[in-house]
C-alpha cells in the first residue's frame, strides 16, 4: 500500500453463539425463605402459635370439668346415703354434665379446624423439601382424618412422612433412605410414636365422653333413680377426661417442634 495509509481493519469473526454456555441469571435472595422463588412454601408458625393456646386452654378446661365431676359425685354419692334425692337436683346434675360435653365438643371443633389446616400446611413444605418421599397426597392430610379406622393410621404416616422430610440433611438416612422402613432413630421419631397413640387414645376417650350424659339420664327409671349407676358414670367420665390432657400436651411438644423444623430446614434451603 502507499505509504502514510493505514491498513484496513478485518471485520470481527461473529462469536459462536452455538458453543456459548447461557447461564441463567440468578434471581435476587428474599428476605424471606418463605417467599420468592420458595413460593410453595409457607410458614406454619402463626397456626402452631395458635394451636399452642388453644390446645393449653383446652387442658385448663378438662382440669375444670375433672373438678366439677369430681363435684358430681359427692353430690351423688350425698343422695346414695340418704337414699333419696329431688327429681329437679337430679335434672340439674343431669343438664350440667351435658353441658360440659356440649362445650368439649365445640371446642373439639375449634382445635380440629387449625389443626388440620396447619397439619395441610407442613405436609405441603414437606413435599417442598423431599419430593417423593410420601407415602399419601396433601390432600389426605386433612381427608385422611374422616375416614373410619384408617383415620387412627394414615394421619399418624403423613405425620412421620413430614417429620422426617423436615429434619437437616445430615440427620435423614442415606440417599433415598425412608425412615419409617428403617430401625434408625433419628430425632423425634419416639415423641412421634408416643403423641400418634395418645392421639387414638384421645378420640376414643371423647367418643365415649359424648355418651355418658345419656347413661346418667338412663339410670332414672320409673321405679326408682339407681344411684350406683350414676356414680360409676361419673367416675368414668373423670377418667377419661383425664386421658385426654396428655394428648393436648403431646400436641403442642409436637406441633411446635415440627414448626421449628420447617422453619430451620425453609432457612438452609
């Protein structure tokens, strides 16, 4: 070329889009692990502080109703030894007891309902955190409960199921390893087992509570009122309201529990 002129720049070779790598842009971190990009997750900790009142008030109330049917039988037992007693003290006593059953089983309702929809809530992080690992759908965690006698079995495995999804990594068995096919003890699994019988425990107790009115009204008969009878109701109905005060407190070691679990494993993830 002549001199003084500048030699012409060769035009840039295009890239090779097809051998280029396109990474993904990261998304920005939440505040929040119950957020963002984890939106299949929610916190269970309102309903689990929720479910811890009610659960202690609950407790507070079978302690009151132990200590009226304790009442019941001393008035019942006064009767038994003067041998009578007026037909409208004995309706009274009669209208008292149903009314306990009659307020246990509202509040039998109230606690079911947060229950079932904090019970629905961890089995749905569960998945979030161990997709499947379970053994029932989310749907049978509230479903599971109303079906005759399988309702005391399929609830107790999704609770283990979820437990077990919820613990930190290095706690879990193997990979693909099961808990509940396994005899390892990873933590929790005793106060699982212990609050799942207690639990059966617990509806069988109030299955038989919802009765005993019935047997009281059933021991005045035209000839006579069979005072025995009536005291032996009312011992059993301050037995089984003491059965299901450990259930109430198993409950709330358990629902609290699990929430810090999904809490801490929603964290890490």
């Amino acid at each position: 070329p002549p001199a003084g002129r500048p030699e012409p720049t060769p035009p840039a070779r295009p890239p090779h889009t097809h051998y280029v790598r396109q990474e993904p842009v990261p998304a920005a971190p939440t505040a929040s692990p119950w957020g963002g990009r984890q939106a299949m997750l929610r916190s269970p900790r309102g309903l689990a502080t929720a479910l811890s009142w009610l659960f202690g008030l609950y407790i507070g109330f079978k302690c009151l109703a132990v200590a009226l049917h304790s009442g019941f039988g001393g008035e019942i037992d006064g009767w038994k030894r003067d041998d009578w007693a007026l037909w409208v003290d004995v309706d009274r006593l009669i209208a008292d007891a149903a009314t306990l059953v009659t307020v246990d089983l509202l509040f039998f309702a109230g606690i079911y309902a947060v229950l079932l929809t904090w019970f629905w809530r961890v089995r749905g992080n569960a998945e979030v955190f161990a997709p499947g690992e379970h053994r029932y759908t989310q749907g049978m965690a509230v479903g599971g409960w109303f079906i005759p006698v399988a309702g005391w079995i399929i609830p107790g495995k999704i609770a283990y199921d979820t437990w077990y999804a919820s613990l930190r990594d290095r706690d879990r068995g193997r990979p693909g390893e099961r808990g509940w096919q396994t005899n390892r003890r990873w933590e929790g699994r005793v106060l699982l087992g212990w609050w799942w019988a207690s639990t059966i425990v617990f509806h069988l107790a109030l299955t038989v509570l919802f009765f005993l009115p019935g047997v009281l009204e059933g021991a005045i008969e035209p000839d006579g009122i069979y005072f025995d009878r009536m005291l032996a109701t009312n011992r059993w109905a301050i037995f089984l309201n003491l059965l299901c005060i450990p259930s109430a407190a198993l409950s709330i070691a358990v629902v609290h529990r699990l929430t810090e679990l999904q809490e801490a494993r929603a964290v890490r993830r």
